[in-house]
C-alpha cells in the first residue's frame, strides 16, 4: 500500500470513528481518579491488566497532586453520564520529545463494536490535531498477531517495528506499531481540511 492510499485509509477510519461520537454523544472527560472510574476499570478489564492500569493511574494522580509531570494525558468516554471507555496517551521524559506513546485503551465489554473502534481513533486524533508529537508508538498486549485490534491497525498499514514474545507471560506478546503524525497531518490538512496547532 503506497502512502497516499494508507494515509487516507486510516483518515477515512478515523474521521467515521470521530463522527460515530459525535452522532452517539459521546463526550469526553479529564480523569478524576474516583471510585466510579476505578470501578469501571475493574469491570471492564482481566483482572492482571486492571491491577497494572490502576497502579498507573494511582501514580499518575500522585504526581498530579505533587504538582509533577509525568508524560501521562488520560480521559474518560461518557454516554448518558456513564462511563463506557478510557484512553490516553504519554510521553517518557527520557524520549525524543516528538516521540509519543499510545496509553491503554479500556472499553465497556457491551459498547459497540464502532463505538470502542470511534474511541480508539479518538486517541489518534487527538494526537493528530493538539500536539505536536512527530511519531506515535502503539503497545498492542494479548497473543501477538492473533488478535482484532492487531489486525485492524496492519490493515490501516501501520508499521510493525517490535515484537516481543511472552512479554507478559505465556502467549502474551506485545507488539509495538508506529504511526508518522507529521505525515499524517500534513496530508490530513489537505485532504481533509483539518485544524491543527502546528
């Protein structure tokens, strides 16, 4: 797939995904580290994974109250003052700092399926149109290639730069994908006529 056909392909995907949301609405939230957002987690994710995020968001909150930085941008889906999915992304401070990492991705087991896939790209767009990160870096967790979302982002041609078996235990691979922002935006801005701040 050449660049012109994978950029439009995923802008396509994503510009529905932000559309369905906006149709559906679904409005967006900065996290508030409560027990309803926690509880959320805990429902909606297996139990190694939901321990992992929280601690995450324990320490993310942490360094907040601390008035630190740590990288780490999180926010909440809502539909009808209910909590159907969380997102995010961070920057590592010891990184290039074009460079920019996908967060994990938590959805409502009963959400549509165009509804959790909107979410996902939301985080895309975001990215895409309030930072000014270049490159973007997706961690994908479960049995390597042999998962949805792994098959849906190869077949949006994002590159497959990293896999590393049984990362998190037998049959839990973790493959890394990257995504051009720079490109992406550029060609967004012309093709699409999308507001950017850089």
């Amino acid at each position: 797939m050449d660049k012109i056909t994978q950029h439009k392909t995923l802008m396509d995907k994503v510009m529905k995904g932000t559309r369905h949301l906006q149709r559906k609405s679904i409005t967006t939230e900065s996290l508030r580290f409560d027990q309803q957002q926690k509880d959320f987690i805990s429902a909606s994710m297996a139990q190694d994974a939901c321990e992992e995020v929280i601690r995450t968001l324990d320490f993310h909150h942490d360094c907040q109250r601390m008035g630190l930085d740590d990288g780490r941008r999180y926010w909440c889906f809502k539909q009808e003052g209910k909590i159907i999915g969380l997102t995010g992304y961070h920057y590592r401070l010891w990184d290039h700092p074009d460079i920019v990492w996908s967060a994990w991705f938590v959805a409502a087991p009963d959400a549509a399926a165009m509804t959790k896939l909107g979410m996902i790209y939301n985080n895309m767009y975001v990215c895409l149109t309030q930072t000014r990160f270049s490159m973007m870096y997706i961690e994908l967790l479960g049995d390597g290639t042999d998962s949805n979302i792994y098959n849906i982002f190869k077949a949006l041609g994002l590159e497959e730069i990293a896999t590393f078996h049984d990362f998190h235990g037998h049959n839990k691979d973790m493959v890394v994908m990257k995504i051009n922002l720079n490109e992406l935006r550029e060609f967004s801005r012309k093709e699409y006529g999308i507001d950017t701040i850089c």
